[in-house]
C-alpha cells in the first residue's frame, strides 16, 4: 500500500508532516510518498533514521497556499503538491491521500480532479468525533453548505459503513441533527430527510439535539455542512477552554498542584478522549478514491493517526462499498 502526504499542507509543514509519515512507518506496513519540496523533505528526513526503501519523494514546485482561490489555485498550480496527489491517487499510482492544507482546495480537487462515485450527488466531509463514552461519526462538516434531503440520505448510508468498518461499531445507530427530538421539527428540507432516513436500512434512531451530541445518542450524525462546521468549531473551542480552566485552577496554588500530581493520569486520559490528532483526519466520502483532510494545524501525531486510519480506509475497501450500497 502507498499512502502520500502532501507534505506542504498546512501550519507546520512540511516539519509536522515528514515526522509523521516517520511515525507512521512503525505502526502500519505501507510506504510514505512524501510529495513537495524535494530539498525541504530530504532535510527533514536527514533528521531520522529509517527504512529508506518505505519512502519515496515526488517533487514539485508549487504549493496551493491558504488564501489562494479554491478552483482557481486547483486549475493552475497544476505543479502543486496537492494537486499532483490528486492525479496520482486519480490514477491509482498512490492508495490514499492525506492534506492538512486549503480545505477549499481539497473539496474541489476532490470533484474536479478525481470525481464522485457513481449515484452519489454530493461527497460529505466525514469527522470522527470523540466524546467521554466513545466515538461517533458526524457528516458533513463543511463540504456542503446547502443540502437537498437526498443527501442527507447519502451522508448517512457513507457514515455508516465508515463507522462499521473504520471504527468496529456494530449495526451503527443513526441520528439528524435537528432543534427538537420529536418527528416534525425542523424544516421541510430536514423532515424529507428524516422520512428518507426512516424509511431505509439504515439503524435509524430520529432526531438528535444540540445538547445531546456530547452524550453519543448516535453513531452516525448527519447534517448540512453549515451545521456541523459549527458544531465542530464551537466543541472543539469549548473543549480547548475547559481543559485550559482546568489547568489555570490547578496551578493556582500548592494545594492544587499537589492535587494535580495525584490525579496526573486521569487528567491524561481526560486529554486524549478529547483531542483531535488521536484521530488524525476527515476523510471526503463520496469521491473515487480515498482523500483525508487534516487538521490545519496538525502535529506529527495527528498525521501520524491520519495516516492509520487512511490505511483502514484503503485496506476495509470503503469506496468499494459505498458504490456498492449505493447502486
């Protein structure tokens, strides 16, 4: 199996990204193809020792940077580390491609560049979500702003077979995001949906509120794009605001460091349920081949995991089956 990095993407690139791929051939049995600037990946790599027959380099020259224009930067910096992984995972050359750089640019590469499966209207942006009693799996999370019934259907059969394969969980439950728990809330966009949920194959379970999504009443959310980028945002700077109150409180005092050192552990698990690099990307389902969108600011950690579950993706035949379920 060949994963590539487009080893230009994002904040911390191309460190962040080299030192990942690096982790990530310890963990799993694939080679790292490690694409962009090829003198600032090799001196990257010059800082580890590893086995240099599992990594490989395709240069480019160009980088499609964060305020460029998403179409416009996918159209002409065809030399670009993003787009090039495109082609080469378009053609088969790579299995799966993991971009930590312009969101906008991935989604339309995404489409433009490699396409959707057959009988899919709309890819979604898929996030693992982690929560104090497990994981769940939300979409879309930005890939579409506005959203027909239909698609929401989709969302959820490719959540679903994503959550099963990808994360183990048996027969997941699936649930809309809507203002109320009753069937008839919302709008009619969302009641259409919830009747094409309900009347599938799909764990359908009904509606899922706000306040209820930290509690895992699903497996599988599902919503527009608009709605769960906010949901994600607003979870991810809540839970960045708790763990820093947590922290001010315990460093406060003595007393309270003193308190900190015997609960360091817990406090550590705490952490882990909550951060995002423990699960690296979110993969663009709906597309022909397997695209996984990190985190802007992703760490060597985060493409690291990015990179595991890019490999469970590829290995469980994921695309295979949405096609299949599809059809």
């Amino acid at each position: 199996m060949r994963i590539a990095i487009d080893a230009m993407g994002g904040d911390h690139a191309p460190v962040e990204t080299v030192k990942g791929a690096i982790e990530a051939l310890n963990e799993i049995d694939a080679t790292m193809v490690l694409i962009g600037n090829e003198g600032a990946i090799k001196d990257e790599l010059a800082k580890y020792t590893y086995d240099q027959s599992r990594v490989e380099i395709i240069a480019t020259t160009e980088v499609v940077e964060n305020e460029d224009k998403p179409v416009i930067a996918i159209k002409r910096k065809k030399d670009s580390s993003m787009v090039v992984g495109f082609e080469k995972v378009r053609t088969g050359e790579i299995d799966a491609l993991i971009s930590a750089g312009n969101t906008g640019a991935l989604l339309a590469g995404g489409l433009l560049r490699v396409g959707r499966i057959k009988g899919i209207d709309r890819p979604a942006l898929t996030t693992v979500f982690p929560t104090f009693s497990g994981m769940f799996v939300m979409a879309d999370v930005g890939a579409n702003a506005e959203c027909k019934a239909r698609n929401l259907l989709e969302f959820g059969i490719m959540g679903s077979i994503y959550a099963k394969d990808v994360l183990g969980i048996d027969n997941p439950k699936v649930g809309l995001i809507n203002i109320g728990s009753e069937e008839g809330k919302g709008t009619p966009m969302i009641n259409e949906a919830y009747q094409l949920l309900k009347e599938s194959s799909l764990n359908f379970i009904g509606n899922v509120e706000a306040r209820d999504i930290p509690e895992r009443k699903a497996d599988v959310l599902v919503c527009d794009g608009f709605t769960g980028n906010v949901v994600l945002k607003l979870t991810e700077g809540v839970a960045k605001s708790f763990m820093g109150e947590i922290k001010s409180i315990f460093m406060s005092s003595l007393l309270s460091k003193l308190a900190a050192v015997a609960i360091k552990g817990k406090l550590r698990g705490l952490k882990t349920k909550m951060d995002y690099t423990e699960f690296g990307g979110a993969p663009l389902l709906g597309v022909k081949a397997p695209i996984v969108k990190a985190h802007g600011s992703s760490n060597s950690k985060a493409f690291k995991n990015a990179i595991k579950y890019a490999e469970k993706y590829v290995s469980n035949n994921i695309i295979e089956k949405i096609s299949k379920e599809i059809k």
